[in-house]
C-alpha cells in the first residue's frame, strides 16, 4: 500500500549517484509495469476460471517479491564509500582471544 510513497521517495532523496538512480529506475518501473498483467491473470482466476491463469499469476506476483527486494538492494551502491569500524575507545577489551582465528 505505502509502495507507491516508497518507491517515490527513494528517487527523490537518494544521494545523486547515476548507478544507483539508473538501476532503481528500472526495478521500479518493472515493479509497477508487472501489477497490469497480476491483475489480468488475477481477473481470469477468479472471474473467469482459466484453468493455469492461477499459476502465472503467482509467477508474477514473486517476481514482485523480487523486484521489491531488488529495489531495496540497490541501497548497497549509496553506502561503498562507507567503512563501518568499531573501535574499543576505553581499553575494556583484552585483546586477542586465544581460540578464535586470526
């Protein structure tokens, strides 16, 4: 239901990176192109009891799935110039622990 907003709003505010905008551009408008032919195979179903329709309606509604994650996936291209570190500050840490691997 909140796709739509989502979907908007990470075009508008994700950092200018041309890769990243390219890529969300195009899941996004396979995302949406895909609901005309779920809805089509949905109406056939259930309305007009197409034997098969139920199945490339559930194709099309993971490929959703997919997309959707896809979309959400791209993220990692905004966050490759960061570099997370966690650094004991006050000195609690006692060091290498002898039964891990280096």
């Amino acid at each position: 239901m909140a796709t739509l907003p989502w979907t908007l709003g990470c075009l508008a505010l994700s950092p200018r990176n041309p890769t990243s905008v390219k890529y969300r551009k195009i899941l996004a408008g396979a995302f949406f192109g895909t609901l005309i032919p779920l809805l089509y195979f949905f109406i056939q179903h259930k309305v007009h009891k197409v034997p098969g329709a139920y199945t490339t309606y559930a194709f099309f509604e993971w490929s959703l799935v997919l997309l959707d994650v896809a979309f959400d996936a791209v993220t990692a291209m905004d966050f490759e110039g960061f570099e997370l570190v966690v650094k004991d500050v006050r000195g609690t840490s006692r060091g290498y622990v002898q039964w891990l691997p280096k």
